[in-house]
C-alpha cells in the first residue's frame, strides 16, 4: 500500500522531505494530480518513467513555484511573458529553450534542448514546491497511457507500490491536464490541449495557434494516439448505449443515461468530472463499453474530445 496523508503542514513537510532524498511523491495540481521527483536528480528523475512504464522519449513537465524561478531555467522570447502573464499560475504549460547549467536533470527533456515549465495555481502544490526549494518533475500521477488522476484514490489504484507517499488535496478543480503550448518563437504552437481554451490563448497572442503539423517544430512526444485510456473499450458520439454499455451524457439528462459530464451543458464542470467519471464506470463486472454523447468542439470541449478519441483508440 502507498501510504496516503492530507495535504497538510505535517504531510507538506514530510513529502518535501522525501523529494529533496530522491523520493517520489504524488501530489494535487488544479488540472490533475503529479508525480513529482527532484527535477535534478537523474536517480529521483529515472525513477518517474520506471514507476509510470514511461517511454524514456516522452519528456517531463518540470514545476516551479514563481515566474523568477521559471526564468532561471528558460529563456522567455516576448510571447512567453504574455503568456505567462496573463494564464500564470495557472493551466498551461510552456515548452521553451533551456538555459545553461541549470543543474536540470537532462531526463526531464528526454534528449530536446527546451524544457516544458508550469506554475501551477493550486495552493497546496505551491507549498509544496516552495519547501522543496527545487524544479519539481511531475507527469500526471498515473500508469503510462491510462486515465489520470483527478483524486488521491485513483492514483492510488493506477500506480504501484514503487512510489513513497500519495498527498490527498481532495479532487481537482480543473480536471484536465494542462495545455502545452510551444512559446520558443513569435507565434505559439499548439502542442496539446488542455484547461486554458485555445480560444483565450489566442486572445492573447493575438493570432491563431498553430498546430505541430503546421511547422517544423516537433510535436509534443506524449502526444499518442492511445493514451488517458480505461480499460473498457470507448464509443464516442453515441445517441444511445448499445447492449451491456454504460452512457455517458452531457446536457438534457435522459433517462437511459448512466451519469452526465454535465447536466447544465457546462463544459467547465464536464472537464472537471470527465476522468472520475471514466474512472467509476471503467467496471468490467458491471460494463462491456462506455458510451459518450457528442461535445461540443469549442472552449474545454476541444481537449475533452482530444481526451475521448485518445481514450477510443485502442492501444
Ligand atoms: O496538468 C498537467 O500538465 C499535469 C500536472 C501534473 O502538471 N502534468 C502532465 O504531465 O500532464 P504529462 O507528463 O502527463 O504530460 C506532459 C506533456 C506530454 O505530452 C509531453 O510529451 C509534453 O507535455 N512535453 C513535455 N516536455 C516537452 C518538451 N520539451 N517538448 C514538447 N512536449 C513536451
Ligand atoms: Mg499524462
């Protein structure tokens, strides 16, 4: 068993403890729970793609508490401050060029030359990042290509013991990971996307995204197209459930849906409840399949449908 603490003063103190010892901690975020390690310790950092079945080409989010510490290991063209500015702490993560002798774990970047940053805006994880006084690595808290972890117990359920303490901050209040977006030039690339909406990133870039297809710039490693998978297999844009399928719906409850994303058709609150949802009807006694309703393809709707399709492919 991996053993769980509140997310309070004892457990902060314990779980930066363990991470400046090379330990591995999961830990909430607003967007979904982290598995975070020393992000400059190889040992601590290894360690992450071992207890995940991470592939060692698939690179590392690396968190930090303020802007300035942010600085310290990338460089910021104009356009990452605006970024920064405007979405920070917050749901987006940045892929920059990395800075010299940063004492980075060259692991965090799978073999690139850029970084992926983020300051998150949770305030337990801020803590947590401030005693630790290190860049945290931390992928989402969950077995390589499954669903992740918006609740302690889903982390607890995907990952095994290799792992030294679970921090439960109770769920998470955006539900989807962050976007990852490219800001190493003048006009921002899309990489994934996640809790901030294209449509305020380009507000305020002030042009549209482009998307890794458009450029040369390689596309986010972690990007495959089986991934946030659960174990039933996925039926998307269904109008009913077929036999022996749970129904997932969104909007207009109806009496032969199993659970609703969202009966307001709010797509702030389906992100929120999209992978606890998943998480609770991925039961093979009870269910052969799972069902979803069409979402609409706009704000959070872009990454819940980029969560489905990945989660409808089979691996
Ligand atoms: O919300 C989140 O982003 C969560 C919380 C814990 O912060 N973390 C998370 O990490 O989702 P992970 O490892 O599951 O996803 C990170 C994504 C992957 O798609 C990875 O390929 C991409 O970011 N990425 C990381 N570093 C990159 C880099 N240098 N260049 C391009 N893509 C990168
Ligand atoms: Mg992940």
């Amino acid at each position: 068993m991996i053993p769980i603490t509140p997310l309070e003063q004892a457990g902060l103190d314990r779980a930066a403890r363990l991470l400046r010892n090379g330990g591995l901690v999961a830990f909430p975020t607003e967007t979904v729970y982290g598995l975070g390690a020393d992000a400059t310790d190889d040992r601590a950092v290894a360690r992450i793609f071992e207890a995940k079945g991470r592939p060692t080409f698939n690179p590392l989010i690396v968190h930090l508490p303020t802007l300035s510490e942010v600085e310290k290991t990338v460089a910021m063209p104009p356009l990452a401050y605006r970024l920064a500015d405007a979405f920070w702490p917050g749901a987006l993560t940045l892929v920059l060029n990395r800075k010299q002798r940063t004492g980075l774990s060259r692991l965090v970047s799978a073999g690139l030359e850029t970084v992926a940053v983020r300051v998150p805006a949770h305030g337990g994880a801020r803590d947590l990042l401030r005693l630790v006084g290190r860049p945290v690595a931390a992928p989402s808290a969950n077995t390589s290509g499954r669903l992740s972890p918006t609740e302690a117990r889903h982390v607890a359920d995907s990952l095994a013991d290799n792992i030294d303490l679970i921090l439960d901050g109770g769920p998470c209040r955006v539900g989807l990971e962050s976007t990852v977006v490219d800001a190493t030039g003048d006009v921002p690339i899309l990489l994934r996307p996640g809790g901030v909406p294209s449509e305020a990133l380009e507000a305020i870039a002030g042009t549209p995204l482009a998307t890794a297809g458009d450029t040369d710039a390689p596309a986010s490693p972690g990007m495959l197209a089986s991934h946030y998978a659960p174990g039933l297999p996925i039926r998307l844009d269904a109008t009913d459930a077929g036999s022996g399928e749970a129904l997932l719906g969104f909007g207009n409850p109806t009496n032969n849906e199993t659970a609703n994303l969202s009966p307001a058709g709010d797509l702030v609150e389906a992100a929120a409840n999209l992978f606890r949802l998943l998480h609770d009807l991925d039961d093979p006694a009870r269910y052969r399949g799972i069902a979803v309703v069409p979402i609409p393809e706009m704000g959070l709707g872009r990454a819940i449908n980029d969560r489905l399709r990945r989660a409808a492919t089979p691996a």
